[in-house]
C-alpha cells in the first residue's frame, strides 16, 4: 500500500513549516517529519479513523499531536487530502 499526499496535505504541511517558523518553534522541517511517520502508519493498520465530516473520507488522529490526518482509501493507496490542526475550523 502506498500513502500519496494530495496537493492540499502538502499545502498544509507547508503551511505547518511556514507557521513554526514564524513562532519561532523549534525543528519545524522535523516536526513535520513526524507528522508524515505517523501518517506512514495508515498503511499498516486495517480500519483506522473515524467518518470524516467531508463525505466520503475518514479522520485519524495524530497521536500526540493535535493534528489529524483526512484520508480516503484507494485500492492500494492511501490517499491524504489535507493535514490540519484539531483546532481548525473546516471544511
């Protein structure tokens, strides 16, 4: 199974380094590193998530972290549609 970030994840994750950077906060290219090997984990567990509030695609919850990953599976791919901070309003 492969994960593929849409054009909007890797928006997002860009948007996280952006933002670290501006607080200052330490790391920000390795704390997005962590973001993406907790993502890496979809791939290996069956029914991970909860129903998304996008229809269609489900909710996973970075652990640890307050961000969560919107996901869909399809055939062998996992496919990541955006990357966003708990605290975001959205869609």
């Amino acid at each position: 199974m492969a994960i593929r970030y849409m054009d909007e994840a890797r928006a997002d994750l860009a948007s996280i380094i952006l933002y670290r950077i501006e607080q200052p906060l330490p790391d920000p290219v390795g704390f997005v590193g962590v973001l993406r090997q907790k993502i890496s984990h979809l791939d290996t567990i069956d029914h991970p998530g909860r129903k998304g509030r996008v229809p269609g695609t489900k909710e996973w919850v970075l652990t640890g972290l307050p961000y969560i990953a919107v996901f869909r599976r399809e055939g062998n791919d996992v496919k990541i549609y955006r990357v966003l901070h708990g605290a975001q309003q959205w869609p």
